[in-house]
C-alpha cells in the first residue's frame, strides 16, 4: 500500500515537474557545430478584441517544445527563431563587434486565427511586436545568465523572461563555462552575514501594515451600461528582495481600474504608481474561477518584483453567483510574492442590475469550520481511549499471567 502511494506521488510531481521545465533549444552551423543555445523561460500576455469595444487577456507560456527553422549563425549576427503552436514565433536577433555581443530586439508574433489560444478572436490576422530588451556587453565566448525577471511591455503585449540563459556566436562547438550575469541578479545579490551577535534585526522585514481598505471594482462594457464583473476587497502584496521580506497595501483611492467581459474569460486590471496587478477569471459555463494572476510591484528601491501564475483554480463558484471570503486569505502566486485578501467578493460573469448574486462562501467563512477543530479533538480523545485501553489489558494479562505461576 504504501509503495503504491509512493508511485503516485512520484507521477504526480514528475507531472508538476514536467510543467514547469524550461525552453532549451541548441542550433549548429553549417558544418554542424554548435553555434546558439538557449535555456530559458517566456510568459506571454496578450490583449486582443472579441467584439466591438470588448476584449479578452489571455495568458500562456513558451512551450517546451519548439522548432528552430529560420534561426541563422553568421560572423557578426545571429538569430535565433523559436516556432511554436499554429503559427507563432519568437525570434532573437543578435548583434556582434569585437570582444561583445548583445540582443538587439526581440520579435514575437502571434497568430490570432488560433482559437484554441486566442478564443473568439474578431480578428485571424498575425501580428508581430518588437521589443529592445536590455541584455548587452555580454562577453564573446560566455553566455548570458540572469535569473531575475526581465519585463518587456509593447502595445498589448506583455512579454516576462526569467531564468535565462544564452549564448551566441559559440567557438569551439560548445557552450562556455563563463558567464555575464545581469545587473538585475548582481544588485539582488544577498550581502554575506556578519559574525557580530549582539543584534536581532535579520531577516529584516517591513513592520506590520494595518489591514487594508476595502475596494469596490466594477468593468462596464460603455459608459451607458451597468457592471458585467463586479469586485470587492482589500489586498496586500508581499514580496522578496533578496533577504528582505517587504509588503504593501493597495490603496483603491489612488487605484486605476480596467479590464474586460467576455464568454469564457474575463479580466480585472487594477493600477496604482507601484502596484499593478491582472486578475484572469475563466468560466466553463457552469463554474468560474481565478485562473490567473499577473503581479508586478514597484518598491522604493531596488528592480520592480514581477510574478505570474497562470494555472490557478481558486474563488471557485457556480456561474451566476458570486464567490465571498470575508477571513484573511493567502495566496501564493510564486515564491518570491504571496497575496493577502480582505472582506474578498468577486463576481466575473452574469452580473445583474449591477448587483451581486448570492454568495458561495469560502471554508473559512462557512458555519461548517468550527468543526474542524471538534473533530480533531475527538479524534485525539478516541487515540487516548484507545491507548488506555490496551494499557490496561496488557497490564491485566501480565497480572493473570503471575497468579497462575
């Protein structure tokens, strides 16, 4: 039994594990040495019209899975192409002088006559975006490596590297044990700690905020209609930098609202000067839920704080109603950034008259969780019983035993 457990554990992760492998891609030269290579992760976000003055978000990832036709190995440029799905790519370009190379743009295209990725797209054209991300003076003969993320932001386009590493105009047929690290991962560099004991400041964190006000948000379809998705809460973002554990508290007076209906998937976009943040509910015609949330922060010093999760299954409830948590809630979205939720509501599909449906409550909520702790005390009590109980017949056998000798 416990083996057979053991397997489907071992699947289970080797599954989460499988989802969460990077892109790695190596292209030879014409005489068949290597020439690029590349190890590294891409979130995509791409708003694109599904009607007249409506839109939706979608968010997807660049797969593990890639071709690299049209990818090119010169003297002094390279490009490397990574083609994906029905008619996408992501293309580098890089550019080379004496003793360094650099990426000069980066051109992701998309094809909006996908709809297994862009759902009820008005438009099937193919369209393109440059973007010139900072990655330069990368030394000839060492890769690039920068495990911070690197946000790049063109029209409707949101593009996110992290982990990164690459290499291009290879010698040798093989990939350098060098590298350039990036400036984004040599300023988040943790200073080494001290041998003096007299102090108790570490790990330092920010000092506890009060609790956050409570927000109303509303996405309208125009300005003569009433909601179509309607929220309500109050939210806290903490965040790492390096050893530094940070939080801050959104503030809804001085928060831009935007976003999006839809059939299938609606979105909330709410903005302040150093919180923005993309709520993506999904809706399967009988349930809804968060399926994703894009989260970047900018705090008074140091590199923005950027975090995407785009496979959550959370403030679940039945289309035509809304979903309410009025305890605290924690959400981690990634490692580095966890969300905390206050008086929560939400209601992304099938809003009427500009009002809340009936609530489905959370657990925590519900008149069902005080239980829990009940049932853990029986359950310890029955143990305790149960212990005593097989104490005093040993005990009483052991007694038998002795009379009769």
């Amino acid at each position: 039994m416990f083996w057979c457990a053991f397997v489907v554990l071992f699947l289970a992760l080797g599954n989460e594990l499988h989802l969460s492998h990077a892109t790695e891609v190596s292209v030879n030269n014409t005489e068949n040495k290597l020439c690029l290579y590349a190890n590294l992760m891409v979130n995509f976000s791409v708003t694109y019209e599904v009607g007249v003055n409506k839109s939706e978000t979608v968010l997807f990832v660049l797969p593990e899975n890639v071709t690299t036709e049209g990818s090119t190995c010169k003297n002094t440029t390279s490009t490397l192409k990574l083609g994906f799905g029905d008619g996408h790519s992501w293309a580098v370009e890089f550019t080379k002088d004496n003793k360094t190379y650099q990426v000069d743009s980066i051109v992701f295209t998309y094809n909006l006559n996908d709809s297994s990725v862009f759902t009820n797209s008005t438009s099937n054209e193919t369209k393109s975006v440059t973007a010139k991300p900072r990655i330069t003076n990368v030394g000839v003969d060492t890769y690039y490596s920068c495990k911070s993320e690197n946000v790049q932001r063109v029209e409707s386009v949101t593009q996110t590297l992290y982990d990164v590493t690459l290499q291009a105009f290879v010698t040798n047929g093989s990939k350098s044990d060098t590298d350039t690290v990036c400036a984004a991962d040599l300023t988040s560099t943790t200073v080494a700690p001290t041998t003096t004991v007299t102090t108790t400041a570490a790990p330092t964190s920010t000092p506890t905020l009060p609790t956050p006000t409570t927000g109303n948000y509303s996405i309208a379809p125009d300005f003569n209609s009433t909601a179509c998705l309607m929220a309500t809460f109050g939210l806290r973002i903490g965040f790492k930098q390096g050893d530094k554990v940070e939080t801050i508290n959104l503030v809804p007076s001085a928060t831009n609202v935007s976003g999006a209906c839809g059939v299938n998937s609606s979105n909330l976009t709410l903005t302040s000067d150093t919180i923005k943040i993309m709520f993506t509910f999904s809706n399967d015609s009988k349930k809804f839920h968060l399926h994703a949330l894009n989260v970047t922060v900018k705090p008074a010093t140091g590199a923005a704080v950027v975090a995407v999760n785009t496979n959550m299954s959370i403030w679940a409830a039945a289309v035509g109603s809304s979903y309410m948590c009025n305890k605290e809630q924690t959400l981690t979205v990634t490692e580095t950034l966890t969300l905390y939720t206050f008086k929560l509501r939400v209601q992304p599909f099938g809003v009427e008259k500009g009002e809340f449906a009936t609530a489905v409550e959370c657990f925590m909520d519900s008149d069902l969780s005080f239980l829990v702790p009940i049932a853990v005390g029986v359950a310890l009590c029955f143990l305790i019983v149960l212990v005593l109980i097989s104490y005093l017949i040993g005990r009483r056998k052991s007694r038998t035993g002795y009379q009769s000798v």
